[in-house]
C-alpha cells in the first residue's frame, strides 16, 4: 500500500520511507485511504491492547517488519498497565485517560513508537547517517518527543516552544531534559509561528538537500508525521473493546467521542477508526477560546486572522489546524482541490469549503467550545459531585460534551494529567494559588489526595540545560548552527 501527499497523489511513497520523511516534498501530508485496508475490527478488539496495536499499526504501516516487536520495545516498562489508557465511569459519561505514560500526557502513546518506527524505517529505507528530529509543540509533544528519542543512536532531536506560551511545569519538563541528542529552543511567537516554522524548513528542498550531504535527514514527531498518528488510533479501539467487556454496550453499537484537540490529530486518530470499522458515532471537536475548528464545522470556513489568546488549556492554543487537511483530502478525494485551499490559506489566511464538503463533515463531526471561565466551572463540579479531578483540556472537552444529543454513550478523552496544570487546577477548586507551580502541585496533591505523577515530582529541583530563546525568523538558522556544529 502506497501512501501520496495530500496536495498531489502522484507524489507517493512506502509507508516506511513516509514514516522517515515526516512531509510530502511538496508541503502536503502523507495519507492513505483507512477505509480500503479490510481490517478485521472485531477481531481487533478481542486481542490485548499490545497485540490489538500491532494489528492496527500493521494494518496502517505494512511495510515495517515485525510489528508485535516494535510494540512490545515502544511500550516496555514505560506505563504502569499493559492497558495503557484506562477507562474510567464519571457521572453518565466515562473518561478517557491517555496521561498514564512517562511524561504525564496522552503524546506519550504514539511517541513512545515513533522512535522505533523510525529506526526501523531507516534500516528499511538503507539510510546512512542521521535522522535529526524537529519538532514544534504547545506543550506536551516536545517533552513526550524527547522522552522518546533521547539518546537513541543515529537520533537528534531539536524542539521548539512558545516563548511564555507553555504552564511552568511543560518548561521545567523540557528545560530539564537530559540527551546528548537533544536541544530545545524557546520562540518569541505562538505556536503557530513555530509550527510554520518548522514546515517551512522542511520544504526548503535546497536546505534538505544540504543536510543530506552531510549526512542528514530531516523527520518530525509532530502529527503530520503519520508514524505518530498512527498510534492514537489504538485507543478508540482500546475504549470501545473496554466498553464492550464492561458490558456497558452491545458489538456494533456506536460510541460518540468528545475530543479536546488543536492540531486535529487526536479526532483525526479517531476517524481513522471509524473508517476502519469501529463502530463510532459522533467525534466531537472540543476547542477552547481559540475556536477556529468550531467556527469552521459550522460553517465551512477556516480563518486563521483572528486573535490569539493564551488559556489554561495551553496544548489546545493552535490558529492553524495542520491534520485537518487529511481530512479534507478524506472527505473530498481531490487534492488538486486540497492543494488549491492550502495555497489560499498560505497566501490570505483563510478559506472556505463547498457546500458539499460541509455536509460530509457534519454528518460525522459534531463541534463546541468552552473558555477558562467554562473549564474551571467543571473542574470545580467533577471534583465536588464525582471527586473526579481533571486538567483544564479534560474540562473543555466535559463542557462541549455536555452540550451534545444523542443515545450513544459518550466518552471523554482526557489528554493530560491534572498536575500538570496546578495553578488553573487550584484555582478552579476555590483555593490560593501564588506564583509556585511546583508548590502548588504540592497542595493539589494535600488537597485531593491525588499522586502526583512520579516524572512531575521534584522537577524544580533538575538543573536547567536549555536556555535558548530565539526569534522566530532565526529557526532555520537555529537548526543549521546546531546540527553542523
């Protein structure tokens, strides 16, 4: 099976080399058609969650070899159950929980694999030198990244944040971070200045070409990676499997999905199930004040030129949606017509889908938003009516969910852990916060009695070794003084 770019299906590519490469050379995302591959859904969902992922990554990515392995090396040792995103009843819905993993947050899921897809594409694709990993994030998937790809051999992986634009326990996480491998870069922007950022590089086909002959190759951890997509489709099957043994649901009844998202990939991950044959209802997109995605379910329209506000919810502070053009592709199989709305929103900021396509996309997609105001409001009542404690994601993605109709039952993804967001946590539970995140932790903890995750628990104490801060004109200069020094 061959994966192509969205904006060009001649442009096509072995789902190893797609893995290894991160973006189509022509700025387009590498995709194929989940619908065509003839999985076996049921079967799926009577294997255990480690032999359930090796079926689906198999059935996404055939041509690694030995996929049970790879699995079993991604997950070794790294989260406390081999169930690794446990389902959980609160109230008439049940939560979702992807944070269990080594750095507190669901990017753990698909980034603990990517290092290990990656080696493996590169040893199938008979790369000589480095893979050199960049990556943008909102807050978690640089930590989870680096998680992931510190220190593996023939690795170097370079992150890059939003300067004051990630809570204070994201920063220490990847200030502290530890490799020989890795650097990680503050921008003065948001994220969306340092996701194009990094797409921009990757198009630069003179720089790639640089690097190459250095003995570079350039790859990414971010979602437009299909390698780390990929991954995040387990967990719906993982949930729907979970709520069949339960006994909460009959095989083939649907299941709606509230997903906090951005970037897009997380409720792309869970069309990919659908299209595979889960049973899944509605996938609701949950966005906080920054509500682009809203705003475009309802209407067909993509605006990016609006303002930018920075909220509790930070992971979720994304303008420019990069996996929603997978979908775009998915629904309307033209990427001539992709193509042509990629370059509109390149060079004025926004477009507009047909009628038709609005109708495919509200037949499966349902949308909400919620503010700061909102999420504390079901932070304060999960904890006081459920003794449920969620992080300021998890509650945007309650509150839109709420506000859903319907007979399926729905399920809450929960992308992250409460302790990673104290301040907004406290402060939604009625109790002084102060100016120490770390102290608060602390208290969230005497207050509620919740564990705080072991991999958040004296990190204030980690020496800090990255420093740098950059404007975000200088990323490309940034990324060539590092790798050829």
């Amino acid at each position: 099976m061959n994966y192509h770019s969205t904006r060009n299906e001649q442009l096509t590519a072995s789902s190893t080399h797609a893995v290894l490469q991160g973006i189509a050379p022509d700025g387009g995302l590498y995709i194929c058609d989940p619908a065509r591959l003839g999985f076996d859904w049921r079967a799926a969902l009577e294997k255990s969650t480690l032999d359930m992922a090796a079926d689906i990554l198999h059935a996404l990515l055939p041509d690694f070899d030995d996929m049970p392995a790879l699995v079993r090396a991604s997950y070794k040792d790294k989260f406390p159950t081999s169930d690794l995103t446990p389902l959980t009843p609160v109230a008439d819905k049940y939560v979702l929980e992807l944070y269990h993993g080594p750095t507190s947050a669901f990017k753990d899921v698909a980034l603990s694999v990517l290092p290990h897809l990656i080696g493996a594409a590169a040893k199938a694709e008979g790369m000589k030198g480095d893979v050199v990993i960049l990556t943008a994030t909102s807050g978690d998937t640089g930590k989870a990244a680096m998680e992931g790809f510190h220190d593996v051999p023939g690795t170097r992986i370079i992150v890059f944040y939003p300067y004051g634009g990630v809570s204070a326990v994201q920063q220490a996480q990847m200030a502290t971070q530890t490799g020989g491998n890795v650097k990680v870069c503050a921008v003065r922007g948001n994220f969306d200045d340092a996701q194009t950022g990094v797409k921009r590089i990757f198009s630069d086909e003179a720089l790639r070409e640089e690097l190459a002959g250095r003995g570079y190759f350039l790859s990414s951890a971010n979602s437009i990676n299909i390698g780390r997509l990929a991954p995040q489709v387990v967990y719906y099957f993982r949930a729907y499997g979970d709520l069949v043994r339960a006994g909460r649901i009959q095989l083939g009844d649907k299941v709606d999905f509230t997903v906090p998202t951005g970037n897009f990939g997380d409720i792309l991950a869970g069309w990919f199930a659908k299209c595979m044959g889960l049973p899944v209802g509605r996938l609701v997109c949950a966005s906080n004040a920054n509500d682009v995605l809203t705003e475009f379910l309802r209407t067909g329209r993509y605006d990016r030129r609006r303002p930018f506000y920075k909220t509790t919810s930070p992971s979720m502070d994304i303008l420019v949606s990069s996996n929603l053009e997978r979908l775009l592709y998915l629904l309307s199989g033209d990427a001539a017509y992709v193509a042509s709305l990629m370059a509109q929103f390149s060079e004025q900021g926004w477009y507009q889908v047909s009628d038709e396509l609005l109708a495919k996309l509200q037949e499966s997609f349902g949308c909400g938003c919620c503010d700061d105001a909102g999420a504390a409001r079901v932070i304060g009542e999960l904890w006081r009516e459920e003794k449920y404690l969620c992080d300021p994601h998890t509650a945007v993605a309650w509150a839109v969910g709420q506000g859903q109709t319907g007979d399926a039952p729905m399920v809450v993804l929960s992308t992250a852990s409460p302790h990673k967001f104290p301040a907004a946590v406290l402060g939604a539970l009625g109790e002084d916060t102060g100016d120490d995140e770390f102290a608060m932790m602390e208290k969230l903890h005497d207050i509620t009695g919740a564990a705080i995750p072991a991999n958040l628990r004296g990190l204030e104490g980690r020496p800090v070794l990255h420093k740098d801060v950059i404007d975000k004109t200088a990323m490309e200069d940034y990324v060539l003084a590092e790798i050829l020094k």
